[in-house]
C-alpha cells in the first residue's frame, strides 16, 4: 500500500511539470502559428485599458494612427479587434457577416436588456431572427412607417407650434433661446412612443404616467452613459459598486412594467369595429392582432423586448442627429440659407414642410449626409463579438473576439475626402460622393433596421425649424463641436440657440 502510494506521487511529481511544459509548448506553437493583427504593449491584467481615454473612438484612432487600420487590444480579458479600414469593415459585415453577428455580453447591460433578450443586445440565434424580422418587416417597413406618417407630422408641427408661442415677440433684435437638446430628444422620445403605444409623454397635459415615464427614460439615459469596468475586469464585478447593479435591476423591473401596461391597456381597449384599436394603429395593436393568430411568435415576451429595444435604439440617436445637424446650420449659416432658399423654391411659405417633400429636397438631403459623415452617431458602430475564428485582412482572429469597427475615423480619412474635417453638404451635391464608402448605419445582418425612419424624422424636423425660423447662435463664438462619450455620440455641450419667426411663415404658424 505504502509502495502504490509513493509511485503514486513519484508519478505525479514528474507528470505534472510535464504536463505543465507540454500547455505551454503547445501554447506558444499555437501563437507562432496564429498571424494576429499588430498590438501595441499591454499591461498585465487591464491590458490596453489605460490607453482609452475619452471619448473613446478618438483613443482608439490614435492608437492606430501608430500601430495600423486593423489592431488587436485587450480591455481587461476582453480581446478587441479595432478597425479603420473599409475593405476589412466590409470584410468583417459581409464575408464574416453570420460570424460577427454576435454581441459581447457585458453585465453591465444584463439587467437593462432583460438577460440579453432584446433586439439590439440579442445573439444571432432563433429570438434575435424574430425579433429583427418583425422589426423590419412589420414595425419598421416603407408601408408601415407610410402609416405613421402622420404622427411625425403632428410632432414636428407641435414642436414648431411650441417655439412659436415661447418666441411671442420675438425678432433679430430681440431673439427667444431654445434648448436645442431638449427639443430634439423630446421630439424624439415622442414619435418612438406614439409608434409603440399611441401616447405622447412630453409637452402635453400633466399625467402620472407622463411622469413616471420621464423619469425611467432619465434614470436609462443616466446609468446608459456611464461606463462599465467591471465589463472587462470581472473581479469588480464581484462588488456592486455605488448600488449600481441594484438600480439597474429596478430600473429593469420598472420598463417591464411599462411595456406591459401599455400591452395590457392595448388588450383591454380590443379592436375597434373596423378592426383598428381605439387610440389607432400602434405597434403594440398591431402585433397584439398578430398575437391572435400566432401567439408563440408574437408572445407578450416578444412585444415587450420590441417595445424596449425600439425606444431605447430610436430616441437618443434621433435626437442626437438633430442636434448634430443643427449645431453645424449655426456655425454655416450659408449652407442654412441655401437649404431655406431650396424649402421656398419647393414648398413656398404657404404651408408646411411634409415628409413628401423631402426627396425634393436635394440640398437638405446632401446636408443630412454631411451631417452624418462628421458627426456618426454610433461612431463606432455597435460592438459585435465573433463565434468563430475567422481571418479579416490577413490576419487571424480568434473566435470570442469584440469588433468595433470606427466609422468616425474613415469618414474624416483624408485619402477618401478631400478636406475631410470642413463641413461642405456640396461634397454630395449632383450625384458627387456616390460610392464613397460611408457607414453610419452599419452594414450587413445587423445593420440599423430604424435608418429610414431616423432619416424621415430628423429631414422633416430640420426642415421645418429652417423653413419656419430664423437661427443664431447665442454668443459671437462658433459652436463648440466637442464630442461626448459613450457608444452614441452627443454634444459634449448641450446646443442652445437663439431663433426668432420667420416674418413670411407667420400666418402659418399662427394658424398651427
Ligand atoms: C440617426 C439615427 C440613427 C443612427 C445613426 C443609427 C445607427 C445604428 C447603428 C450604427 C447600429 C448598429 C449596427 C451594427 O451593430 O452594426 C444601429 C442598430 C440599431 N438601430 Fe439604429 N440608428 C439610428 C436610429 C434608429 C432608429 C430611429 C431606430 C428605431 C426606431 C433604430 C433601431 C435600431 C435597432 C433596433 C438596432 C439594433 C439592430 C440589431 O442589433 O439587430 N435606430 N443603429
């Protein structure tokens, strides 16, 4: 008995340091044999973490502008693939498309995203397909957001009617100020909210509901913007620092709700006679007729990640854009002038702007675009995480790993545009800068599916505020067009603006 157990441990004494070594052989044979994009030096543990400053697809441009358009980095344990060149970002979402059509998990996001289940956070797989196919098929299709309409309409020409009233006596010499952020994610807030549920929760009468509803919405865009280390150092994790796990776990529970009542109102409320529900078509109506014949592909579960993902996708890049286009009106009054002296060769001042009239609209189209271009919303895309090993441009990358490709670096490249940082919405004028590579909506299986309807909100409101109002910045100084952090990228410094109405659009806005 003694003699088996010191073979035994005779055994284990050399077997383990070879076992040992024989990882490690193995190890470094796999690395030599992997081509892997070029890194700059890590640290142990956090990796490139101290790299990133804010905000962080500015850090990550100059890290490549030393190491190369395709770079490898590590956030903490996560492997990162960043990307500045076209031909790999399109490598990436359309070879590698199915592949990169994953999203990292972060616990941060746990909570807020109902355990990975809504459409923005979902993986590639049986609920992701559902949701995006009802998304773009019956919540975000050309007929559906035809149907819709009108509820833009009636936003724009409330947000119009509203600084009207508040410029009572107002002229060059004597401006109103508008908060140009408020306006535009209120705007937005509105129109996602009146698509989903038929209800408007700001600028009308006081409610409860309206309320509670704007403090969820401040309460996600509070904890949204705030960033996450235990993300990529899980030990952190461990510890729920400052509470935040437990708000977000409230704050969870609390959309749920929301999304639930408005469902649970929609039933009760039923069909009208001639089948529409009583506050008219919404989304929850229509998929809850859907629910009728089908109620496993469209359970309460499904068109309550809908209603989440849409509100929490459609609002603060909306309203972001609207800023965004704005802010760069004020500082190129020319290019204002020009696109009001287009709205009154169209339109004229005896009505106002339509989302008809937008594809007749050239100028304001190439003001969109340009506005885009400098200012992408989503400057580096959403994060997508890999499920398999692949190769993009050459070079190996492992299945798990994070992709963030940064259109906002290749849409300032000076080798794809000529002075690429000078805001000129002529650079697109007649057909010109057709086929230059842009991509503020992403491409491929996870392309944005709300990229119509952002650009019918954001082209009607920028109109109409153009057609119906003269603008000035509030100070002798240019806008300041430093960016915020976070994955959707604001003003650092909310816009306000000084506006007066326009003297051949006052029987118009008189009448609204
Ligand atoms: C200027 C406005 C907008 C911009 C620039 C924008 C851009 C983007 C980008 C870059 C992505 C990530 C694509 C990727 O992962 O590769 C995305 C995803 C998404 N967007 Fe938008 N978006 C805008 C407005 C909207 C609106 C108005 C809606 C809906 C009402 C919407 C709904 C979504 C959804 C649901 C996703 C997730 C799609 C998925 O993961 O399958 N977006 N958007």
């Amino acid at each position: 008995m003694a003699e088996t157990a010191t073979l035994y441990f005779l055994f284990l004494s050399l077997a383990t340091p070879l076992l040992l070594l024989a990882i490690l052989l193995l190890g470094s044979w796999n690395k030599k044999r992997l081509r892997l994009p070029p890194s700059p030096p890590s640290l142990p543990v956090i990796g490139h973490l101290h790299l990133l400053t804010k905000p962080l697809h500015r850090a990550l441009s100059s890290i490549t502008a030393a190491h190369g358009p395709v770079v490898l980095l590590r956030f903490g344990f996560r492997r990162v693939l960043h990307v500045v060149d076209p031909a790999a970002a399109e490598e990436c979402l359309t070879t590698h498309d199915v592949v990169f059509a994953n999203r990292p998990r972060f616990p941060s996001t746990r909570y807020l995203s109902n355990g990975f289940t809504t459409l923005g956070s979902s993986n590639y797989g049986a609920n992701w397909c559902n949701l995006r196919r009802i998304a773009t098929v019956e919540v975000l299709s050309t007929h559906s957001l035809l149907r819709s309409a009108a509820v833009r309409a009636a936003e724009v020409r409330d947000t119009a009617r509203r600084l009207f009233v508040d410029a009572h006596g107002a002229s060059e010499s004597r401006p109103a100020r508008a908060d140009v952020k408020v306006l535009a994610f209120e705007l937005a807030l509105n129109v996602v909210a009146r698509m989903i549920a038929g209800k408007r929760y700001y600028g009308g009468a006081e409610s409860e509901e309206a309320a509670r509803f704007r403090e969820m919405v401040h309460e996600y865009f509070a904890m949204h913007g705030v960033s996450n280390l235990q993300d990529f150092l899980p030990v952190l994790g461990m510890v729920d620092i400052g509470g935040a796990k437990r708000r977000a776990v409230r704050l969870s529970a609390k959309r749920n709700q929301w999304a639930q009542r408005l469902i649970d109102e929609h039933r009760i409320a039923g069909p009208n006679d001639d089948g529409r529900r009583s506050r008219g078509r919404t989304m929850v109506g229509d998929l809850l007729d859907m629910q009728a014949s089908d109620p496993d592909v469209y359970s309460d579960e499904v068109i309550r990640a809908l209603c989440l993902s849409i509100l929490q996708a459609g609002t603060e890049t909306s309203s972001s854009a609207i800023e965004w286009v704005m802010a760069e009106m004020l500082n190129h009054p020319a290019a204002m002038a020009k696109a009001r002296v287009e709205l009154d060769d169209v339109i004229g001042t005896g009505r106002l702007m339509e989302e008809a009239d937008l594809p007749k609209l050239p100028y304001l189209q190439c003001i969109l675009r340009e506005t885009l271009r400098l200012h992408p919303t989503a400057p580096l895309l959403a994060p997508h995480e890999s499920s398999a090993d692949c190769t993009v441009a050459g070079y190996d990358i492992p299945a798990g790993t994070m992709l963030l490709i940064n259109v906002h670096t290749m849409h300032r490249d000076a080798g794809m545009w000529e002075e690429p940082t000078r805001f000129m919405p002529e650079r697109f004028e007649g057909g010109k800068g057709e086929g230059q590579w842009m991509l503020p909506f992403s491409m491929g299986r996870r392309r944005c599916p709300g990229e119509a309807l952002s650009m019918k909100v954001v082209g009607l409101t920028l109109g109409t505020l153009v057609q119906c109002f003269e603008w000035g910045r509030v100070s002798e100084e240019e806008i300041d067009m430093a960016e915020g952090s976070g994955l959707t990228m604001h003003m650092a410094i909310p816009l306000e603006a000084s506006y007066w109405p326009r003297e051949e659009m006052a029987s118009v806005l008189r009448a609204l």
